[in-house]
C-alpha cells in the first residue's frame, strides 16, 4: 500500500513502528492517520483472492498472451480472480483468441468484453487469427466456449456490471492496450447496475489501475499503446480517480522472454494456445520484450522486481507522448528497472510460465 504523505509503499504495521520514530511529531501523527485511513478503505479487500480485470489488445503482440498465461498460473494457486477480461482491439480475432485461452486453462466461464468502433490495427499478422483458424485433422484445434464472440457486450457496459457487484475498493484493472474501454467507462452515467457515474464508481470499487503505457527515458516518443487512441489515454491520466502505476516502454524492452525456453519448455503440451501463438507472432526463434507481463507481475508480486517512482502526475500531450513531473499529492508512479531485476525477473518468467496449469495435469 502507499501512504498518501510520505509516498512510500509499506506492507504492514511492524515496518511503519520501525519507520515512524524518524518523523517529526506532526509528520508522524500525519503518518498513521493516512495509513488509519488507507486501512480502512482496503479492509475488505485483504480477504481471499485479489480481485483483477484484464483489460487487453489480444492479438496485436504476443506478450498480452504471456501475460495472460501468467494471470491463470495466479489463479490456479488461488492468489487471484479474473472476474473479467475486456479486448481493447477491434475485430472479433481477439475475443476468440481469449475464449480459447480461458477453456483450455479451465476457466471458461470468464466473462469477456469487447471493444466496438475501436482502434483497427493494420498488421497483417495477427496470431489470434491465426490460432483461432488453427486445425487438426479438419477440427478446429483448440476448444471454445462462446458460440458467437459478436454477442459479447461492450466492454465498458461489462465493466459496469462487474464493478458494481464488488466490494468497496476490492478490484485491480490491468491494462495492456489502448485505453478506449477505460475512457468510455469514465464517461458513462449512472444505469441499471449502478447509480453511480464510471467515474464514481472506479474511485469507489477499484483499489488502482496497472497500466503499460509511455515512455520515460526519451522526452520525444510516442508509444504504441498511447499513439493509437491519444485521447483515451489523455483522458485515463487525467481523470482517472485511482492510482495508476504505469510499466513504460523501456522497461519492457529491456527484459525479453527467450524464443529458446518455447521451444524446448513446452514438449508436455501437444497443442499449447500460447505457445502457437508465440510461434506464428514473428519467424522463430526470436525474444520477445515483455512489456504487457511486466504491468501483470507488478500486481501479483508487488515491489519484487521492479521498483516504483515517486509520486507523480502523467500527462499525455497531443502528439502521444508521455511526461512525468513529481508531485507529493500526484496519483501517477512509473516503473524502474536495473539489469540485475531484469534478469531475475526474466527467469522468473521462464520458470512459471513453462509449467503446466492445473487444467493440463
């Protein structure tokens, strides 16, 4: 958790008796009321697993797959809940791809949302196409569960619906894409779910966002994630109630999951969604940045491997690039990176991604 006064991100009541005789009377009174109040506000949220909506543009590159791979290892060791994933890309390849992906690790009652009047990308290669399309033998080779992926509700509607039957500050949305959903779910009004506005009820259901986007260490770039729906993204930063912790460019790309490991990990598995995936993205062998998978284990293993900035505000100007200024009440934190975190977490990638989930066993 973060305390709102010192910025700093504590755990538990044992290190803030060791932290607080360093403070002043009044910043140490300022201290527990903050952590008082954050306790309670996250109360309900410290029971059973965490809560996490999945927010993704599946088919575009190859680590949404990764990253959701490693979602579904959490689950399956009961430390998380998927209640939702949302496509952020156009095109029903995506929630078809993800359909697969969530009834062959034996989750197929996920619920999916999906984006309409979205962002199309141009790429010829699109592996959740690809894998979809995929047969053996004439049969489709992998399993779905929904009869027809153009029947999911749109994203920001399911968002509503999800949001409102959680407890107060119990969810975490990942976001691994463009941020159209998220825009549209702030602008939305109060309806059938909820009284609430988006707004209202992002600050009042979710603890905060993980999101990978910008791009921190080159003052001109314009990153994808952000380049493709700029004003979603400008509208995310700017309006969006909760934290947001943000996994930039350069943080993925400095740490790249080995073709090597899906070429010789994965022999248990006949047909493996992810793994066709990685195979059909770009001509094998090759590694992969892991940007998408960064933002995933920054929520399941906090303050592990990477490490998080101050405090700060994000704003995203209308060429699409990303600039972070400090600020002791800011919202925004990005993160770092040093080789040596890299390469721990790179082969810790490996090691969790390359077992079998619970539904091969």
């Amino acid at each position: 958790m973060v305390c709102e006064v010192c910025g700093l991100f504590v755990s538990n009541q044992k290190y803030i008796t060791l932290f607080l005789p360093k403070f002043p009377i009044m910043k140490k009174t300022l201290f527990l009321i903050a952590f008082t109040l954050f306790t309670l506000l996250t109360a309900g949220a410290q029971k059973g697993p965490q809560l996490i909506i999945f927010d993704t543009d599946m088919g575009n590159d190859v680590d949404d797959a990764l990253a959701l791979d490693l979602l579904y290892k959490y689950q399956d060791m009961g430390k998380i809940k998927l209640i939702a994933i949302m496509s952020n890309k156009q095109g029903e390849e995506s929630a078809r791809f993800i359909d697969i992906m969530n009834t062959w690790y034996g989750y197929p009652n996920i619920p999916i949302g999906i984006v309409r009047g979205g962002y199309v990308e141009k790429k010829l290669t699109n592996y959740a196409s690809i894998v979809s399309d995929m047969k053996t033998e004439g049969k489709p080779a992998f399993k779905t569960t929904i009869p027809d992926v153009n029947q999911l509700p749109d994203a920001h509607q399911l968002y509503r619906q999800i949001l409102a039957k959680q407890a107060d500050h119990s969810v975490i949305i990942i976001s691994t894409g463009f941020s159209t959903n998220l825009a549209r779910l702030l602008e939305t009004k109060a309806d059938q779910y909820s009284s609430l506005s988006g707004k209202q009820l992002i600050a009042k259901k979710v603890k905060y966002l993980s999101v990978m986007a910008g791009r921190f260490d080159k003052d001109d770039y314009s990153e994808y994630n952000v380049l493709n729906d700029i004003p979603a993204c400008a509208k995310l930063f700017a309006e969006c109630p909760v934290p947001i912790i943000t996994s930039p460019f350069e943080l993925g790309l400095a740490v790249k999951y080995p073709g090597k490991s899906i070429e010789n990990d994965f022999n248990w598995a006949k047909l493996h969604p992810m793994v066709e995936a990685y195979k059909c993205y770009l001509k094998m062998p090759y590694d992969r940045p892991t940007w998408d998978v960064t933002s995933v284990l920054e929520v399941l293993e906090p303050n592990t491997y990477m490490t998080r900035t101050q405090a700060g505000n994000i704003f995203v100007d209308p060429k699409g690039r990303t600039h972070f200024t400090k600020s002791l009440d800011g919202k925004h934190y990005y993160l770092t990176i040093t080789p040596e975190q890299g390469e721990s977490m790179k082969q810790y990638f490996i090691d969790i991604l390359k077992k079998k989930p619970k539904s091969q066993q």
